[in-house]
C-alpha cells in the first residue's frame, strides 16, 4: 500500500508542475523534459512535503540499489546465490565491486559485507519466530557455512544466540497467555 501511494504523490507532485513523464515506478521517474535548477528545487521541495526524497546524483541511486540487490535477495529469494554476493552485486548492478563497496562506505558509514550480516540476522530472527525451520535448515537457506558460524555471527550482532532468542520470544508468548488466562 506504501508503494501505491508514494507513486500516486509522486504523479500529483509531476502533474502540480506541469511535468510530463514517461513512467513512474518504485524508486524511480523518467521525466520526459530537462529540468531547469529552479524545476529541480521545486520538485524536491514538493516531494518533501510528502517525506519523499529526491535522489538526482547516480551515486546516491547506485547506494539505494545496493540496498534493494541486498534486502531482495536476503528477505524474498526463495534461493541464496551459489556465488559470492560480491559477484551478485557486480553482475545485477553492472559495476566494479570495489567501487561499489568503497563508495557505499563512504555514503552510509558501514561496509556491505556489515549491511548484509544485519540483514541477513533480521531474517534468522524472522525465521526463528515462525518456528518453521530449525538452524540447520536457516544456516544452509541464508548460506551460511555451518550452524556455528551463523550462531556466533548472531550472538555477536544481538548478544544472544539464536536459541536463547527462541526461548525469549517463548517464555514471553507463555506469559502473556497466563496473563489473558
């Protein structure tokens, strides 16, 4: 729902100005005539208003790519890339990884390799809650090389293991039913 109607502001901001566009899709608008720097602040100003952001500079979209490649592949592939993830990004985004990740530094103040662990630990949380898999089968769908390797990667961003994270969520679901009972 977010989605549809960010593109339903972005379109009423384009028409307000008079701007004519070929399309308007999720994080991205191909505006059919050069902008002046003037239609350019204003457009920026408008969107705004709206809490939406106007990225012009091919870095800054390149970093949002980066993101979306990283959270698409982590949170909605229902496959892990059999190759390293630096080759992923490389091939899906047509640059250099080196560049790719030197430049995300500088622009977010955390390495990919940090974006994809974070991500990737969100979804070993989701995973664990809905109780479906256990870490074996989490450990090989997110790659990871081996069950220990996940854990002391989990224990080390959140300072739990994924066990004890489990029994957590467990003990607090069991007091809220004692609690409504």
């Amino acid at each position: 729902m977010v989605s549809i109607r960010c593109k339903m502001a972005v379109k009423a901001v384009l028409d307000s100005m008079g701007l004519h566009y070929k399309s308007v899709e999720l994080g991205e608008v191909d505006i059919k005539e050069e902008l002046s720097k003037e239609q350019l602040d204003e457009l920026k100003n408008r969107l705004m208003i709206s809490s939406l952001l106007l990225m012009d500079d091919q870095k800054s979209i390149l970093i949002e790519k980066i993101k979306s490649a990283i959270i698409e592949m982590v949170h909605y592939a229902d496959e892990w890339p059999r190759v390293n993830f630096s080759d992923y990004l490389s091939d899906k985004l047509h640059h250099d990884y080196t560049y790719m990740a030197s430049l995300f530094s500088q622009f977010t103040g955390i390495t990919i390799e940090h974006f994809i662990i974070a991500h990737k630990i969100e979804k070993v949380k989701e995973l664990l809650l809905y109780d479906e898999l256990n870490l074996t089968e989490i450990s090989y769908r997110l790659n990871y090389s081996s069950v220990a390797h996940l854990s002391n990667q989990f224990k080390k961003v959140t300072g739990l293991t994924p066990s004890y994270f489990k029994n957590l969520r467990e003990h607090k679901n069991r007091i809220l039913l004692e609690d409504v009972g």
